[in-house]
C-alpha cells in the first residue's frame, strides 16, 4: 500500500519547519524541496548568522 499525499509548496515548508530541529530552521534557509516517490528532499541555504550565545561582550 502506498500512501500519495498532495501539499501546496507552502503547506510543506511550514510542516517542514515544525518536524526539523531547531538549529537547523534558524541556522539554515530551506530553498527548496523535491517529492520523488515516497520521499521528500529538503535543500537548504546556510544563513551565515552567529548564535547570540557565542558573541562575546566588548572588553
């Protein structure tokens, strides 16, 4: 049994965005995704911003 779910791109991402780790949706910009079969692929940017917890304060 196979099981064909259809989302609008939009639909997916927010999905996307709730079953990925933390780290990975602020760290990182999901571009895009492909459905090929039974699988998504989820492509990703990265957003080049440090954490606040590793900027050290001014001496």
């Amino acid at each position: 049994m196979s099981l064909r779910i259809s989302m609008s791109s939009g639909a997916l991402f927010v999905a996307a965005n709730l079953l990925l780790p933390e780290g990975l949706v602020r760290y990182f910009d999901m571009t895009k995704h492909e459905i090929k079969g039974e699988e998504i692929h989820f492509y990703f940017t990265v957003l080049n911003t440090v954490p606040q917890k590793n900027l050290k304060k001014p001496i």
